[in-house]
C-alpha cells in the first residue's frame, strides 16, 4: 500500500505542477495516465461503477472546480485564474489501492479561499493525528467536524473516507462528523482513506450535476477537499500516499 500511494502522490505532484490558467482539465487526466503507466500502476477510479452511479466513472482521477466538491470528471473545462482546484486520485500496484487528493488555487487565489484551503489541511491533519490504537473512529471524525464547525464552514452530508487495502472502497465508513470516543475501536493494521470535504457556505445540501457524478454544494460556495491514506500501527499513524 505505502508504493501504491507512493504512485499517488506522485500524480498529485503532477497534476498540480501542470494546472495553470487555460489548461483544459483533461490534460490533467493525461498527466495522471502518463503517471501511472510510468510507474505499472493502474487507476482505480476508471471505470468504477458504485450502485448509485448512473455510468462508469469515465477518467483516472476527480478534478472537482470551485462549488464542485468531489466526483468532478475531467472534460473540456478550461481552468482560470483563481479557481479553486481539488484534485482527487488513486492508484493500484501490486493489487493494493491508493486514495488521495489535495486543494489548491490555480494562479492566483483570494484571502477567503486561502483559509478554507488552509483548515480543510489543518482538518485533516488533526484527524490523522488522532488515528491512534485505542482512539475509536469518533475521534477521527470528530477532528475534522471540530475544526470545520469551529473556522464556520459547512461538512457535506453523506460524503466521507473509507477503508482502503485491496479495494478502493472498503468498510469501515470514516465519517466527516461524529463524537468523540464513540464508535469502533480503532486497532494497529487498519487501514483507511480520511478526507474532509468542507465548504464556505452554511448549508450541507449537495446537488448532483447532469453528468451524474459531480457533487457540488446547494449554495454555490466552494469547497475544499483534502485526502490521504493512511495505516494505523503501534508507532501512531503512518501516512501511505506521500512520496
Ligand atoms: N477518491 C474518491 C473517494 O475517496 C473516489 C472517487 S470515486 C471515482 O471516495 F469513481 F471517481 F473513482
Ligand atoms: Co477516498
């Protein structure tokens, strides 16, 4: 999993390298595919197909623009000066996944995008901090609620982490909300996906666009999301999709 996730950030570093005002967004799918075949990794997001998507997922990895918060597909969107980017990815190797995904401004950004960047980060990073044996997932997802309800932005509902190992997609459930010592106990070897998806508005409804897959947020604010995968050991958490 730790030369998955490897693959992983490497696509991150990648993408974000290449994204700049009047880039259409699917040479950024272009850099991930070279990425990974680069590297004998495939992606595990192209042609995914969960019960709720109307069409397999047609591309490598998410590239989720200004009010879209996850899912977005990459197409002929070109980026501008100051959209606020997430890129999401994964990678397979040797049959196990990575899942990552980082924000950030194309060109120039503005002061009020910089802090939803900048505690979306700091949300996930204390979420991490609390994937310790004898935390339960509560504590996780109650870093993340803390941090976002504390900076006054909104958490999508019904999106959150997940375990990770052979799949993508694995139970349990690593939700963006929750109280603090509740839940399962979190035990040396599990291995999950953390990501907070926090917006600048105050409603939590998200709307689907026509593509069936991009989520995006009622009010139109933007959103930010931050993801790593990583492995809970006895020495504390292990992030596996850094370089
Ligand atoms: N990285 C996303 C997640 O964490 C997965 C994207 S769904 C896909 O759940 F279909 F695009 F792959
Ligand atoms: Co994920």
């Amino acid at each position: 999993m730790r030369e998955a996730g490897r693959v992983v950030a490497r696509i991150l570093a990648g993408t974000r390298e290449a994204a700049e005002p009047g880039l259409p967004v699917a040479e950024l799918d272009a850099v991930a595919g070279r990425i990974l075949k680069e590297n004998g990794a495939t992606s595990p997001f192209l042609h995914y197909k969960p019960s709720w998507a109307p069409v397999p997922y047609p591309a490598n990895i998410c590239v989720s623009v200004n009010d879209v918060v996850v899912h977005g597909i990459p197409g002929n969107q070109v980026l501008k000066d100051g959209d606020l980017v997430s890129v999401d990815c994964g990678a397979t190797l040797g049959g196990y996944c990575g899942d990552a995904a980082v924000s950030f401004f194309v060109g120039t950004g503005d002061e009020a995008g910089q802090r939803l960047l900048d505690v979306t980060r700091t949300a996930l990073e204390r979420a991490i901090a609390a994937a310790v044996p004898g935390n339960r997932m509560g504590d996780i997802a109650n870093a993340v609620e803390r941090t976002a309800r504390k900076a006054g932005y909104g958490i999508m509902q019904g999106c959150g982490g997940h375990g990770i190992g052979t799949q993508m997609h694995e139970d349990p459930p690593v939700p963006n909300v929750g109280r603090a010592g509740k839940g399962m106990p979190l035990r040396e070897g599990l291995t999950i996906a953390i990501e907070p998806m926090l917006h600048e508005g105050g409603s939590d409804e998200a709307r689907t666009l026509a593509d069936g897959w991009s989520i995006a947020t009622a009010d139109g604010s933007r959103a930010a999301h931050f993801e790593h995968s990583i492995a809970i050991t006895a020495d504390g958490p292990l992030v596996l999709t850094a370089l």
